[in-house]
C-alpha cells in the first residue's frame, strides 16, 4: 500500500492522531532509512540494461563462439563473471548503489551456464550425451543439460547467501523450471518421452516450487518468494493446461482450479495466482463460446452479464476491502489462518 502525505492530513482531521503528530511521523518516516528500492527511471535502466547483458551473454550467443572451443568458452565465461562480481562488489558496498551493484552479480550468476557448458565440452563429461550447440540450451529439452542448470542453482544460492538482493533468485528459479523440463529424459530413461510425460514433471515440479516458496514466503525482510511463485507458477500452469483439458469434464476440473487459484491470490497476498487463474477462467469460458455455445444467440449476452456482475463485485470490495478481508480471516478456522504467510508477520 502506498501512503502519501494526503493520507496522515486525512487522519489527523479524523481525529486519529493531532495534526502535530501527523507531521512528525511523516517526517520521521521520510528520514528513515529503507532497504526498499523505488523503481524510477534509474531502476528501469539498471534492470534494462541487465537484461541486455544476460540477453547477449545467453539467449542471443551465435554459432561463431564455437572457434573458441570448450577451454576458451569456460575461460571466457569464468573471466566475464569475476569482472562482474568484483564490480558489483564495489557497487554494492555503496550504499547508493546497491541495486546496479546487485544486478551484476545476476549477471555473473548468468555467465554459470555458459561456463559448465565449456568445462563439459572440454572433459566431455555429459549426463546424458553430448547435446546441441550452447544456444539450443534455450530451446531443445535434453537429460545433458541437467549440470549446467544444477551448477546455476548452487551458483545463484552461494550469491544469495552473501548478497541479500531478490533479483539473484529469478536465474536460480528460471533455472529450476528448465530443470523440471530436462528432468523428464532423465527420470524415464530415454530421450524419446511423449508430451504427457512432460507435462506431468513440469506439474508436479511447479508444485514443488511453490511449496518452497510458500515455505520461504514472509520469513525474510526482501522478497525472495516472489520468483519462485512465478516460475513455479509458469511450470504449473503450463503444464496444468496442457495436460488436463481433454473432454468436458476434464475442462470444468481445469476451470475449477483455476478459480481456487484466484481465490489462493487472496490468502497468499500473491497477484501471480489472480493473473493465471484468470487466464484458466477465460480459456475456459472461450472454449464455450466457440465449441459448446457457438450457435447460441444468449450465451454473448448472459457472459456480458456475468462479467458485469464481476465488475460490480470487484467494486464492492474494493470499497469495503478491510472488512471482507477481516471478515473472511475471523471465519477462517485457527489451523488455517496459522498457515498463512502473513500470519508470520503478525507473530
């Protein structure tokens, strides 16, 4: 929630607190130090030109680095990633700038892949055969890359155990989602798997995910939960949708568990849950617009209705948000609520 200077004037003429108090605390609470970040244009050009950097480094690295062979890609590699670390080393000691200072140790954290896939490529030790070239890490499902994206995750947990910066865990988690979808040759044997199979380990790995992360979520001071909700959600999700929807009974299943996610955004204070949940509803509502209902003269208007009655819903909490909020948490019953992250807070 933010909260403006608006907001104490507002509670100093409700009688809440004196008008010299409002000022006060205002002031106090404007002198105080913070560990939050505010994403101005600063944070936008630091995370901008980051992701360029990760962008050129991985996913745009062409078939011409092949001249450098396995040893000069793992010396490459491990040379980018000390320049980083010790640049945002000092970044980082700065108090001003610790956010650029935290996104070049992401960056070096990036460079893990590319350095295992040189050192695997010079010793020719592969998990599972020798894959494609480094840019079809990106793109081809193979049980070789499995060490690579093990030796990102350690990479990326060793930075977040000396540097407290969220951002560290988005390689660590994007990691474990190609995992999830590496592991299906590996935990079946073969690298001929149906697209059941996969989607079956993406689901059960997504779920896995958010377990950790609901585990971790609220019991620390930055927000390291948010990436692996996302990517354990991505990993879900996906796999959910494409797994599940197969005759009529299957979709209204998939319907439904998409509305427990939305309804989950709630308890968990997660916008990522309303976001896919809403996407699972609408799939579902196009698939009886195009299959079920599409001769139907009724069914475009009664969903407009039902959208509207949606929209008023949403207005009417909205405005009485705290108390539907406190209403449904008093209802909740004891084990419940110990279960919610923001009950961690309050403890």
């Amino acid at each position: 929630m933010n909260v403006s200077k608006a907001d104490f004037n507002w509670a100093a003429s409700q009688g809440l607190l004196s008008t010299e108090q409002a000022d006060d605390l205002w002031l106090a609470l404007q002198s105080r130090p913070t560990s939050r970040s505010r994403f101005d244009l600063a944070h936008v050009l630091y995370y901008f030109g980051a992701l360029i950097v990760i962008s050129a480094m991985t996913w745009f690295m062409t078939l011409g680095w092949a001249v450098f062979g396995g040893g000069g890609l793992f010396l490459i590699a491990s040379l980018y990633a000390l320049c980083f670390v010790l640049a945002g080393r000092i970044l980082w000691n700065s108090k001003d700038f610790k956010v650029p200072g935290g996104l070049l140790f992401t960056i070096a954290v990036c460079m893990t892949p590319l350095a295992i896939y040189g050192l695997e490529s010079l010793t020719g030790i592969w998990p599972q055969g020798e894959p494609r070239a480094y840019q079809d890490y990106y793109v081809r499902i193979k049980g070789g890359w499995f060490l690579i994206e093990v030796g990102t995750i350690i990479a990326g947990l060793i930075c977040v155990r000396f540097i407290h910066f969220p951002f560290l865990i988005a390689p660590v988690t994007f990691s474990l989602w190609y995992m999830s979808m590496d592991l299906t040759p590996l935990l079946f044997g073969k690298t001929d798997f149906s697209w059941d199979e996969r989607r079956l380990v993406s689901l059960c790995f997504g779920l896995v995910v958010w377990l950790v992360s609901y585990l971790v979520d609220r019991r620390t001071q930055q927000d390291y939960a948010f990436w692996g909700y996302l990517f354990g959600m991505l990993s879900f999700w996906f796999g959910l949708t494409l797994l599940l929807p197969g005759d009529h009974l299957q979709k209204i299943i998939y319907c439904l568990i998409n509305i427990v996610l939305i309804f989950a955004s709630v308890f968990l204070q997660r916008r990522i849950f309303v976001v896919f949940g809403a996407l699972g509803v609408f799939g579902y509502l196009s698939y009886l617009a195009y299959d079920i209902f599409a001769s139907s003269v009724v069914f475009p208007f009664a969903l407009t209705f039902i959208g509207l009655i949606i929209i008023a819903l949403g207005i009417m909490y909205q405005r009485n948000r705290a108390m539907l909020e406190r209403l449904v948490y008093d209802m909740a019953p004891g084990w419940l609520r110990r279960l919610l992250p923001t009950e961690r807070v309050r403890a």
